[in-house]
C-alpha cells in the first residue's frame, strides 16, 4: 500500500517535506516513524539517552486526526492514508 508523509519543520530538513512510502498491508503509524527512522539518533530531534522517549515531542496526524485520540503508534494504515508528523512546538 502508499501512505503519504508529509513532514514539518526540523524533520523535514531540506529534503522534501511530502513523500510517498511503500507499506505492507496491516503497517501502522509506528511501522512509518521506523521506515522514515524517526525517533532515532540524527533525526534532527535533540539528543536524549533514550531516542523513543523523544516520541513524545511529536505531534502524529492521521488524515488530520491526532493519533492520540485513535490507537496511537499501533493506528493501523490502509492505502491513501496522510500522515502528517512535525515537531509540537514547530506546527506543521
């Protein structure tokens, strides 16, 4: 399945902020921050000891939708999802 990302801010870099990624059917909103290595070292997030816990600065929409009020990181996908991931105190 595609999922369109669109990432804002300091995740976006001077790369492109809007891609498309390939997912296998069941992915969630978890299986897009590992394809995309968000949470980890040399993300463009400050440095912690523990990278998951940086989660938390994150602010994750599904189709404008903040995944905290659906399953979280385990929100299932399907195919032509948005996923809109920024930054919280950047926006999008």
């Amino acid at each position: 399945m595609k999922v369109n990302v669109r990432l804002g801010g300091t995740l976006a870099g001077t790369g492109n902020r809007e891609r498309t990624i390939r997912l296998d059917t069941g992915a969630s909103i978890g299986t897009v921050l590992e394809s995309l290595q968000i949470g980890h070292p040399g993300d463009g997030m400050e440095s912690r000891d523990d990278s998951l816990s940086r989660l938390d600065t994150l602010t994750i929409l599904l189709n404008g939708e903040n995944i905290g009020f659906l399953k979280g990181l385990s929100t299932p996908l399907v195919d032509g999802d948005v996923v809109a991931i920024f930054l919280a105190g950047e926006g999008g």
